[in-house]
C-alpha cells in the first residue's frame, strides 16, 4: 500500500486509532465512516477518517 492512499479510523467514542484503511481519492470525495469492533470500548462503535498529518 502507498502512503498516500493511507487513512486512519479513529473511534467516535473513545477517540483510539484502532483502524488504517485504504481509500480511493479520486472516485470517493466524503469523508469515510464505518461502524467497527473498537478494543477499548469492547463493543461496536462508529470509526470516522481523521486527517493524516
């Protein structure tokens, strides 16, 4: 995988980076949100994109 094409998933609840994804620049303008088993919480919590720094 490029870096470039890199995204992290951050949980909405508890604010931990527990995911990195690809995703395509081109075809996908909005920001990605999936709903993902979060380790922390220990329960299934939305994971949104953060901006890669």
């Amino acid at each position: 995988m490029s870096q470039d094409t890199l995204i992290k998933m951050k949980c909405d609840n508890c604010k931990n980076i527990n995911y990195w994804t690809t995703k395509n620049k081109k075809s996908v303008q909005r920001k990605l949100e999936y709903k993902k088993f979060c380790k922390v919480c220990r329960a299934h919590k939305v994971h949104k994109e953060i901006k890669k720094k």
